[in-house]
C-alpha cells in the first residue's frame, strides 16, 4: 500500500489544486489510485467543480470523494478559518471500495442509496462517511449499521463551513451534492483501525445507575445522583474541581460484558441539567437501570492526554508498519486553536506518536467513531481511521 497527502493554503483555487496534485503526485509515485479524498474550505466555493475534476483528470482514482471543511488537516498542519485544501490519496492493492450517496426520506423516515450489493459482515467491512449536518440524521445511518454490521467501525465527520442549508458541497465521483451523506464500505486485506479521543479524562470510580429513565439519572448506588456527585467532587483537588465547576460530563460504559473499565470504553456526554429537590442529574443521552458511568472533565491538558495515551496504546496494540501506513484525522471544529491555544495539537500527537505518516482530514460539525464496538456521533472528539498492511501472524 501507499499513501500521499498535500496540503495548499493558496487562496487562488487554480494554484491550490497545482500545489496539492504536484506533492501528491511526487509521493504517490504512479501507483494506481483507488480512494482520493479532498476536503476544502469555502473559500474555493466558486471553483468547486474545477478543483474536483482537476483531480479526478490528473489521478483517475477508482473512488473520489471529499467535503468542504471549516478547517483542513494534512501532513503535519492544522489551517483554520482560512483558505486550505487538502488532498489523501491511497493506493490500496486488493481492497474494494464500493461508494455511495445516501439521501434521507422524511416521509418514509428512511436512509436510501446505499449500494446494490453490500458486503456480508463475515467480509468485515469498514464505513467511511461524511454526512451533510443540515439534511442528514447521522444517528439514523450509525444505528442502521450498528444492527446490521455490528462491530464493523464507520468513521468519518460532518462537513462543516456552511452557515446555512445548501451551502456544503459533498463530491462523489463526477457528482457534487448539496445534501445527503457520501461514503464508501471498504472490505479487504488493508487494517483499519481506529482512535477515538473525547478530550476527557475520568474522575472518580465507576458508579452503577439504580434508578432511572430515559435521559435522567435519578439514583447511583442507591443514593440520589445528586450526593453521588458530591462525593466525588470533595474528594477532588482544587485544579480538578474547578473544571468539575467549568464543564461535567458522564462517561457510559458501551459494553456492559467487560469485567473492568478504562479510557475508550465510555460514551461521554454533557450533564444537562441538576435538579438540587430530588438528586437527580439530567445528561445527553439515554441511560437504564443498570449501567455503569463515571464523571469526566475536559479541558485543553486533558484533551491532549487522552488521545497520547489512546494513540500510544493503539500503536502498541496495532502492530503497524509505519512506513506503508496512512490515517485519516476528524477533529472537532472546537478544538484546535479555540481548545489548545495552539494550532497542529491533534495532528502533531498523531505524528508524534504513530510517526510522519500521510495524515489528511477536516474539522467536522462533529465526528463518527466508534467505542466499545459500537459506532457514534460525537462532539469535541478526535476520530482518527489508521491504515496499515495486514497485521503479522
């Protein structure tokens, strides 16, 4: 396998496509082409057609797909809130990738356009997909691929940019479309695994819910929520409790069936509300008796914590060949400079720690990954796809 990304900041449209073609080119070397992907700011909104068609002429790619973006990843650069184009390229032997664009039926409330002939999930496949925020329920398609290919990943990220309906662009081949979700199911002999990192880091122990219903946690460990809460904020130090105070979150523990719990094995979500009369906690998402959480704060050291020590355990887990590897990086458009105060911060722990592979990606309106085997959209996250050959026997 082989992989080239290139990044241009050029505000003309014409010399931004020559710069990213001409690295990509130089590091692709003639391999054949069979997953370009481009992503791209509004700032080339008038030469959309142009950029697209430059690349599909100069490459021939067997699939050809890409978004606008608030904000571009490639190489080892992070470009927000200006001019950037990005393009990934992988020539990936004996991997079939089948494209598609879905549209959703609000009559029928159904997801339509998924390809003629899927893929059966002993084949193992793998979901790209870049979904349009503003015409497309993302959760519908995750929870229609987590029944039917369960523990298959789908990662990706919502294009991002636009101010208002009809104003992301989303590129399928010689198409471009102002709504739906584009993707592609990957199935083959290519590894790909993936990061999730939710900017969070646990605080406290592991509670049980005793009591509650739908968004509501009502008691933990037979005790109103509320005291729970408590407990573990006096037992927090002071750095600690002021961004308790600043910004709580609950972590969900995706799998119920393992023994014991760590970073990545949690959904994390907002505290909504706190109602101080019955102790009760309301968070932005579904809980049932049952379940096992645990309280998360999130802020800029915590962020980068938690996707070094993700990302190191990945590698250290993965077996990758780093020199014929690619990865795909999908930030939220809340992080980078407005979380780290720095540009290049998840970008530079990828390289950093998985080394100089070809990274290529966007800042999303919120990102697609999975945890605990099954597949999520998240906010503030970092969701990154590694490529790498087949793991060694």
């Amino acid at each position: 396998m082989r992989f080239a990304s290139a990044l241009s900041t050029s505000t003309s449209s014409r010399e931004a496509l020559e710069q990213a073609c001409r690295d990509a080119a130089d590091q692709i070397q003639g391999e054949p082409i069979h997953l370009a992907l481009l992503f791209l700011s509004q700032h080339h909104e008038k030469h959309f057609e142009e950029i697209a068609r430059g690349i599909r002429e100069r490459f021939r790619p067997e699939t050809f797909l890409g978004c606008t973006a608030g904000g571009v990843i490639g190489k080892d650069r992070e470009v927000e809130n200006r001019a950037g184009l990005t393009l990934w390229l992988a020539s990936l032997p004996g991997e079939r990738v089948r494209p598609f664009h879905l549209r959703f039926d609000p009559e029928e409330k159904e997801v339509r356009g998924w390809p003629e002939t899927m893929p059966a999930p002993s084949d193992k496949p793998a979901f790209l997909l870049l979904p349009d925020p503003f015409t497309t329920p993302a959760d519908d398609i995750l929870e229609k691929l987590n029944h039917d290919y369960a523990g298959a990943p789908v990662f990706g990220g919502m294009a991002s940019g636009a101010m208002m309906p009809g104003q992301n662009r989303l590129f399928l081949n010689e198409e471009i479309f102002e709504e739906g979700a584009v993707g592609a199911v990957l199935t083959g002999p290519a590894e790909i695994r993936t990061v999730v990192s939710q900017g969070c880091r646990p605080v406290g122990k592991p509670l049980v819910i005793t009591q509650g219903e739908k968004n509501v946690i009502q008691t933990l460990g037979g005790q109103p929520a509320l005291k729970k809460l408590q407990e573990v904020f006096a037992a927090l130090s002071p750095a600690d409790q002021q961004l308790f105070q600043r910004g709580l979150h609950v972590g969900r523990v995706v799998n119920e069936l393992q023994q014991s719990f760590r970073r990545g094995d949690f959904i994390v979500r907002n505290v909504m509300g706190i109602d101080s009369e019955s102790g009760a906690i309301a968070i932005g998402d579904f809980v049932r008796k049952g379940q096992t959480v645990q309280f998360h704060v999130r802020d800029a050291d915590s962020a980068r914590e938690d996707l070094k020590l993700l990302l190191s355990r990945e590698k250290q887990e993965g077996q990758f060949r780093e020199a014929a590897s690619g990865a795909l990086l999908f930030s939220c458009n809340g992080r980078g400079v407005h979380l780290f105060g720095e540009p290049n911060c998840d970008v530079g722990a990828v390289r950093e720690i998985l080394g100089a592979l070809p990274v290529a990606g966007f800042f999303a309106q919120g990102e697609i990954g999975p945890i605990g085997g099954r597949n999520f959209l998240h906010g503030f996250t970092a969701s990154l796809a590694i490529f790498s050959e087949p793991a060694l026997p």
